[in-house]
C-alpha cells in the first residue's frame, strides 16, 4: 500500500536565515524536525542552491571573491522518521529531482582540489533548458543533465558529534584541512547548538555531503541511524557533476527533490554498516551524465596521472598526487586543443570530467586517469 505524499515548499528568493523554520545549514542531533513522516511515506522538498542565494545572474567575478562558506549548505529538513532508531537502515529510494533553469559553478579561492594552483574567483553562468546546461562563458559546450542532491544525509547522535568534532580538530592539530564549529551564519542560530555543530562540507558516516553523481533518480541509499527518528535531510543540488567536482562546486542549482523513506530494521547493526551505501538493480534511460553511454562514453580523450612532483620526485602510492597530475593534464589538454582558458578548463573538468581510479597495486605508482566526454562539444 502507497504512503502518504508529504510536501515542504520553501520561497527560494529567500535565504534559509530569511526563513529558519525551514531547515538548517550545520548538524546537530537537538535540531527540531520540520515534518514527520511514517516508513513508507514520500517527501517532496523543496531546496535552495548550495551556497545560499550568494551568486545570481549579475554576480561578477568579483563578488565570488567575496563569498563565505559559513553559509553552505542549506538543508531542507530534518524529516523526523517514525520508529527509526540507532542499528536501523534508512532506504532512501530516489524519485526524480526537478531543477529550476539557471545554474552556476563558481571558484572561490581557498577551495577545490587545485586550489593552490587556481586562487582567482571566477563565476560561470548556466542556462537549463530540455535537460541540457549551456553558457555563453564556455561556448562550445553542451552538458547532459543528470540531477542529484549533493548532500543527503541523517543527524548524528551526541556521541557520534562528539567523536567527529574530536577527531577533526586532532586532524587540524595536524595540518590537515578542516572548518570546525562556527557559529557565524549558522541556521539554527541558538548558541547551544551553533557552538557545537558540525559543519556540512566534509561528508561522514551519516553521509551528508557525499557529492556522488550516480544518486540520481531509481537509485537507492542506505543509510545508517544514528538518533531516534533518523532526522533526514537534503542540501546541495547538481544539474551535473564530474566524479571530482574539481574546483569545488558542479552546476548548482535550486531544486525540488523527491524520494521515498522506508526503514530496515535492525539490519545496520546486524550487517555492521558503518557508512553510505547505495545500488541501483534497473537501466536508466536518458542522455544524463550517469547514464550508460556517458559514464562510459562512446567517444572520449582520457589523460593520467602518476605520483610524481614537478620536481621528478617520485612519492608511493600517492593517489591525490596521481589525480591531480591527471587533471592538470587535462586542462592543459583543453587549453591546447580546444582553445579555452585555464579556469574555463578547470570547470569543464569539475562538470564533465570523470577521475577514476585505474589501479592501486603496481608500487609505488598508482594510476588516476582523468576521462572527458568528447559529447559534450558542440
């Protein structure tokens, strides 16, 4: 027997500080529910764009300069589930999600993969229209459409928040890459929660920012519970990704997104899941970037990567050395043979590109290969 349809609508002219009751852009297990839902029952929500209604038609290059992420992402949520509890399964069976008709990709300094190599602000302006992006900044190119919400995920418990917060802050202590708990735009606002939240940008065993392009439409997730109700909630919408999102967004867009939530029950804790999986047991059809002929495209240009520095320092097993090498190959092989500038390269790959893993067992050399869909040329 079907469930009940439920419906969030949101006033994506707004942002979520302009309407707080309608989700969140931190995680915490103490934030209040928006709506309930029985297992079985289908959601339908409505999203704002990753970064918050920070980049429109007029945003300049910049004006991306200026841009904060204490404001990503905002969550439409949480969606309290009835009877689920730690140890359970949360199936996530994914309907369609429907884009509005402008997207954008943005570089902001300080973020994506090349950020070392790539430090100005640039913006990139995308029309949707039957399926397809295209901008007047990068001519040229078509990109399929395969939508897909960025950031899916359940509220952690106390103690899980605990330990993640632990762990990165030693990670930090270390040099490693990390944003912490920051109160400044944090929707709630309360102190009691803002002070200790976990930011959304680092994906997690809750899943959250996970940015796996293949959760489009007749996939299914599993999620683990971590806290009563498993308080689930979505953010971050891609009209289409590369496997990378390179320079650190995809095509972003405002959205609405449907799914059904059934529950497991008990089969976290007996099979001993301890992160996100998915899988889809039916052939999509369509021209998206998940699909068949575009995941493994007919026609294509393809570069590697090794784990060797610019100064012929050969480092082991190094597999971000190897894609990065891949990738900066790829935008010279763009720049070269297709005529574009750097930073167009750059959001080419992080929309189009496919990093894969080719091998990881012929030490000390791992192999990255970088694969563009030469489709998308017009």
């Amino acid at each position: 027997m079907a469930g009940t349809t439920h419906y969030v609508k949101i006033d994506k002219t707004k942002t979520l500080a302009e309407e707080p009751l309608t989700g969140h852009n931190r995680w915490h297990e103490d934030i209040p529910p928006i709506l309930t839902v029985d297992p079985g029952d289908t959601v339908v929500l409505d999203v704002r764009d990753a970064w918050d209604s920070q980049f429109d038609k007029d945003t300049t290059n910049d004006d991306v300069g200026r841009a904060t992420t204490d404001l990503v992402h905002p969550h439409t949520g949480p969606v309290y589930v009835r009877d689920a509890e730690p140890g359970d399964l949360l199936e996530v069976r994914i309907g369609p999600t429907r884009c509005d008709r402008w997207g954008y990709t943005v570089q902001v300094p300080g973020f994506g993969f090349l950020r070392e190599t790539y430090q100005a602000p640039h913006i990139t302006k995308w029309d949707i229209a039957d399926n397809w992006a295209t901008s007047e900044q990068i001519p040229g190119v078509r990109i399929p459409g395969a939508p897909f919400m960025g950031s899916i995920g359940v509220a952690p418990s106390t103690s899980l928040r605990e330990t993640y917060l632990r762990r990165e802050a030693e990670l930090l202590a270390r040099g490693g890459a990390v944003k912490g708990p920051e109160p400044r735009g944090a929707v709630p606002a309360d102190p009691a929660i803002a002070d200790e939240a976990l930011r959304t940008i680092p994906p997690r065993e809750i899943a959250g920012n996970i940015d796996v392009k293949q959760l489009t439409a007749g996939t299914t997730m599993l999620i683990p519970v971590a806290t009563e109700g498993a308080l689930f909630s979505v953010a971050d919408a891609h009209f289409a990704q590369g496997d990378g999102e390179v320079c650190g967004t995809a095509i972003e867009v405002a959205a609405t997104f449907t799914a059904e939530l059934r529950l497991r029950k008990g089969e976290a804790r007996r099979r001993g899941v301890q992160g996100l999986q998915f899988f889809r047991d039916a052939l999509a059809t369509g021209h998206g970037t998940t699909e068949p002929a575009w995941s493994t495209p007919t026609r294509f240009y393809a570069t590697t990567g090794l784990p060797i520095r610019a100064d012929g320092t050969n480092e082991s097993e190094d597999t971000s050395l190897a894609a990065a090498n891949a990738l900066h190959q790829m935008i010279a092989y763009l720049v070269d043979e297709w005529g574009y500038d750097e930073q167009q390269a750059y959001t080419i790959c992080s929309v189009a590109v496919d990093l894969k893993i080719s091998e990881m067992v012929d030490v000390p050399n791992f192999v990255v290969t970088a694969v563009l869909p030469l489709d998308i040329f017009i």
